[in-house]
C-alpha cells in the first residue's frame, strides 16, 4: 500500500473524485483576506466544512440527555457562515466536497494544525474503497475557551492509500453511508 502524491490526486480529481476541488492550497480570498487552508498538498487533500451545522437536541425529551445511536434525540441544524463552538461541545457538520473514492484506495482523515493548536478535535471515520458522497465531519471543543470555525475553509486533511482492489468494496456491499447528500446522522443497516 502507497500514500498518493499531488501529482495522482489532481489527475483523480480532475476525473471526478473531488468536486469541487482546488488544484493548490488557497490560502486567501479574492480580497486577499487569510483563509484556513484547503486544497491539494504534497500528499494529501485539505477538505473544507460547509455552512451546515447540527447539534442534538437538549429539549428533544429523552432521558438523561443520552445520544443513543439506535434511538436518536432530535437535532437542531442550521446554515452559518461560522460557528461558535463552546467547551466540551460536539457539532456535526459536512464536507464542502463530494467525493468518490477509488475502488483501490483508503482514506484517513486528519485534523488541520491550525484547529488541533486550538483544542479542536475533529473526526471522521475511514473513506472506503467504494465510498461516495459528502463526509459528515464530527467537531469537538476540548478547550475551555469557545472555539470559532469558519465554513468554505480547510477543516482536515485527507490521505490517500492505495492498494489492491478488494474483495468487496462498499460500493459492493451497498453501505449505509453510500451517496450520503449533507450531514447524515448515524443510521442501523436494515
């Protein structure tokens, strides 16, 4: 297995497996205002959030506040164009991009330094060989402080690691997560 070079992701993406995508890290806007990051590095991909937001709802009436992946709360969504995360918080929230992961690829996802250095732990599970559609991003603020994070900027960065084709791929086994379209809260096979 072989972490993929600029070189590889800008031709994979130019053939549709990031859309949108930017062929080199954009670092301001048009008005030269500075930006988080995001585009294509040296091995990797910086992916940004969206201006889709949601929390589980406090007020949805379940005992103890508990977020039962087989009983869901309510959730509360929104569109902003940042958001304020306050300590100990958990926000979902998704990739401005879509993507379409190769049949012999992997990706794991990382967090961005500039948000690490500031307590933000984000996480996303494994893209599979297969997978398509938008990553639904999960946001925690382990700081004290609130965190600000801004949408249509980098948020984490995406590795991709090429192998053999599997046996079966996602695509193959019809997952849960196919073709997912904004944020997709956890769902039990059927």
């Amino acid at each position: 297995m072989s972490i993929m070079n600029d070189k590889w992701i800008m031709e994979q993406a130019a053939a549709g497996m990031i859309d949108p995508y930017a062929a080199y890290q954009v670092t301001s806007d048009k008005d030269n205002n500075r930006l988080i990051s995001y585009g294509v590095s040296s091995f990797g991909y910086d992916m940004r959030v969206a201006d889709e937001w949601a929390i589980y709802d406090p007020q949805s009436g379940h005992q103890r506040h508990v977020i039962d992946p087989k009983n869901l709360p309510n959730t509360f969504s929104w569109k902003a164009n940042d958001i304020l995360i306050e300590p100990n918080k958990f926000v979902l929230c998704r990739s401005l991009e879509r993507f379409k992961i190769p049949e012999d690829v992997v990706c794991i996802v990382v967090g961005k330094s500039t948000y690490a250095r500031c307590g933000l732990i984000v996480n996303v599970t494994p893209l599979e060989p297969g997978w398509e559609g938008h990553i639904t991003i999960e946001l925690s603020n382990t700081a004290e402080y609130p965190i600000r994070v801004y949408a249509n900027e980098g948020i984490a960065q995406i590795l991709f690691y090429k192998g053999e084709r599997p046996a079966t791929t996602y695509a193959d086994r019809h997952g849960k997560y196919q073709n997912q379209v904004g944020i997709v809260l956890p769902r039990m096979k059927d």
